[in-house]
C-alpha cells in the first residue's frame, strides 16, 4: 500500500542548484498538489494539478515549475534553488476534490544554503 | 483571497476535552476538513463536515459548523497523550485544500 511516494527525503542545494523534486501515487487519482510548509505558515499551496494535462498556479508559485508526467507522477522543480525555498515539501492527491479525501506523501525536506 | 484562521497553540490535561477553533473565508466550500500532523510525517485525514450539516459525530470527535459566521470547531473528548499533534482546518473553494496555519495541541498527562 505505498499511496503517495515522495523522493527525495532529504536534500541539501547549494543557492543557485536546480532540483527535481518527484512524487507518484498509486491511487488512480486525478488531481495532484504540491504545498510546502513553513514554521508559523502552515500549509501553502504552490501549484495544482486538477486532472492529468493540466496545472495551476497556487497561492506561492513563483521559482517554481510543475510537470504532470502522467496520470501517476507529478514533479516540481527549482531552477535556481534560494534560500528562501528552505522548507519541507508536500505532494498530495486525491480523486477529486472537494467531494474525496487528499492523501499526503511523508514529504521532502529540502534546505538551501 | 482565501484565509483559514486558527489559534496557534492548545496545552489541555490528559482526559480533558480540547476543542480547536477554525474561521474560514470561502461560503462557497462544500466540504470542511480537518487534517491530522504528527511529528515527522505527512497530513492525515481526521474527520470533515459537508457545509450543509450542522454537527458531526465520530467516536471521540465532534465538529461543529456555524455557517453564518464561517466557524468550525473540533472537539476531541477524553484527549490522550497520542492526539499530540498539529491540527489542520481546511476548506475546499475549487478544487484545492486551502490550509489554515495549524493549531499544535499538547496533551500532559
């Protein structure tokens, strides 16, 4: 029963590195989402993807790009990782929101220094 | 924009009741979540509430909804030092979650 996998677990970049974060769910699921999540901000999403072939911007897309390989994986990358994008990464899926629940992968830390 | 609020911090005893509040801005949410952290992991469905329900029961749990004042509130009876968490309310207005902050609960036994 995996759910939702991401990788990596950890990551150190150095300011200026590009990184590919992966995620892939095992579900069927339709919509898949990206969130990261910081000290005293809770959760704050940062792109969407409502069905496979399309994606949205959240509320914190900028320095980020989002690839809906398939119906299974979504992928978000950082071209120049910053220090500001310290911070650890969920991605999420469900079978459509808001009538199903969204399940959550283990999550990403990701620090840049 | 959307804007879920929620107090920060809950400190209660073991075998009291702690109840988590939530304000949210969308009328338009037909679902409200609460969303479950423990430390170290990912987010994990606790219970929601369709918007047309006024109450909601499960087990220990109960949530509330004042739809006029867009209020939501978890209760959880007879805490235990395993319901130590972060506590996400969420609302749904299209079809992403939008997170409040989080309410960290501590239980002391």
């Amino acid at each position: 029963n995996a759910g939702v996998t991401q990788t990596p677990k950890f990551q150190v970049l150095k300011t200026g590195q590009s990184m590919t974060l992966q995620c892939a769910q095992d579900m069927n699921h339709n919509s898949m989402y990206w969130y990261r999540q910081d000290p005293g901000m809770g959760l704050r999403l940062i792109y969407y993807s409502a069905s496979e072939g399309t994606t949205d911007k959240g509320e914190v897309p900028n320095g980020y790009n989002v690839s809906r390989l398939n119906k299974r994986e979504f992928s978000l990358r950082l071209e120049s990782a910053a220090p500001s994008q310290t911070s650890v990464y969920f991605c999420a899926s469900s079978l459509r929101l808001p009538t199903n629940e969204a399940f959550f992968g283990q999550g990403t830390r990701l620090t840049v220094v | 924009g959307e804007d879920v609020e929620q107090s920060l911090f809950l400190s209660v005893r073991e075998g009291d009741s702690s109840v988590i509040n939530c304000t949210y801005t969308d009328s338009s949410s037909t679902y409200l979540y609460w969303y479950k952290q423990e430390p170290g992991a990912g987010l994990q469905l606790l219970t929601y509430i369709f918007s047309n329900m006024d109450m909601k029961q499960d087990q220990r749990l109960t949530v509330l909804l004042n739809k006029k004042d867009k209020h939501l509130s978890l209760r959880i009876a007879d805490t235990q030092t395993g319901d130590s968490a972060i506590y996400f309310c969420a609302e749904t207005p299209g079809t992403a979650l939008i997170f409040g902050k989080g309410t960290t609960l501590s239980v002391s036994s």
